[in-house]
C-alpha cells in the first residue's frame, strides 16, 4: 500500500490472498521507506 511519502498512522493493516499450501512456511513483509534505500524486514514463520 503506498501511501506517497505521507507518515502512515499508528495502525496500518494490510490484505491479501494466501496460497493453498500446506505445512511449515515463512512469510516476508518488507516496508520501502519513501525516497531512500532504506527498508524494514518483518519474517513470520507460519504453518498451514
């Protein structure tokens, strides 16, 4: 969601569709910080 270089609230929740898989698995979220080369990295380990 980009939000055009504007600070976003204290809350931001994002949508999607996951694939069917089944089992152990990891989900990488990365936040581009607007006008730079600097990014924040979240991991999640998941299982389905």
């Amino acid at each position: 969601m980009p939000f055009g270089g504007r600070l976003p609230g204290s809350t931001v929740s994002h949508t999607g569709v996951l694939p069917h898989k089944t089992g152990r698995h990891l989900i990488l979220g990365v936040w581009n910080i607007a006008d730079t080369g600097n990014a924040f990295y979240a991991c999640s380990d998941v299982r389905f």
